[in-house]
C-alpha cells in the first residue's frame, strides 16, 4: 500500500481540515477522521480524501496525486518502522 504524510501537505499548503471540508463540501467530521486516524505520520488516501484536497485547491485530483507522490509518499523503511513500532507497542501492554 501507498502511504502519504497528508498532514506535511496541508501544513506545505497553507490548508486546515476546516478548510479542506467547506471547500470541498465534504463534512468537517469525515476530513478530520479520515485525515486524523490512529498513525504515526502517514495515511492511507482514499478518492474522497483525494477529491477534497483538490477542491480546496481548485486542483484536479490528478494533480495532487502527482503533488502527492513527488513529495510526500512515506518509504517502505518509514513503514517498516511504523509497524514495529506498533507491534512493540502492543507486545508492552
């Protein structure tokens, strides 16, 4: 799976999830969920997060996705890491 840090994103992009919603007509509750879940410093992107991203910007999707990929794409050793991470954690408890 592909994983992008989103919130380096919006933060390179000047943009706020409360933004990111109003602008794209999606609810607040559902960018910030899916923009927020349980992560180190990536998540998974799904067309609706994709979509959103680019109306907030007056964008094609295809064009964050380029964004997206040439900037921001976590590598298999960042995953690598976030998994032990939360097999580590999980074994401590």
């Amino acid at each position: 799976m592909v994983r992008f840090n989103i919130k380096a994103y919006l933060v390179d992009k000047s943009l706020t999830i409360y933004r990111v919603s109003k602008e794209s007509g999606y609810g607040y509750t559902t960018i910030h969920r899916s923009f927020n879940k349980a992560q180190s410093q990536a998540t998974s992107l799904n067309i609706r997060d994709l979509d959103a991203l680019a109306r907030a910007q007056q964008m094609e999707m295809w064009q964050v996705l380029k964004e997206l990929e040439n900037g921001y794409q976590k590598s298999d050793s960042d995953q690598e890491s976030l998994v032990k991470t939360k097999r580590d954690s999980k074994s401590d408890g």
